[in-house]
C-alpha cells in the first residue's frame, strides 16, 4: 500500500468535481483522511451524481502551487 496512492485526489470527468481526501465528502459524510478506494461502492458524484468508475485520478503536481 503507497500512502500517495492512498491520498490522491479523484476528478469526476462528467462535470470536474474533485474528491480530496484531506477533505471527505460532506454531502456523503465520508469522514476527512478516507481514500478513494475506501469510498463504500454505494458512492457517488455529490455534485452530478456519476458512478465511481466517471472518476480519474489527477496526477499530484495538479492543484499544488
């Protein structure tokens, strides 16, 4: 298990919302520090309700200044 891995933000490529790890899921209430691969199955887009597998991984240099 790569700890990197575990944390790495997810984007939605139907409408681009992004799961941060560090931030959970409010609209879900997934807790802060769960991994995208702890998601329940049962999960979906918050914000355009898309399955999981609409999601992709974004590299780490994304988003970070």
């Amino acid at each position: 298990m790569s700890g990197t891995a575990e944390l790495s933000r997810y984007e939605c490529r139907i409408c681009w919302h992004v799961y941060d790890p560090a931030a959970g899921d409010e609209v879900w209430q997934i807790a802060p520090g769960t991994a995208f691969a702890d998601l329940p199955e049962s999960w979906h887009c918050p914000n355009c309700d898309a399955e999981r597998h609409q999601f992709l991984p974004l590299d780490a240099e994304d988003g970070d200044a």
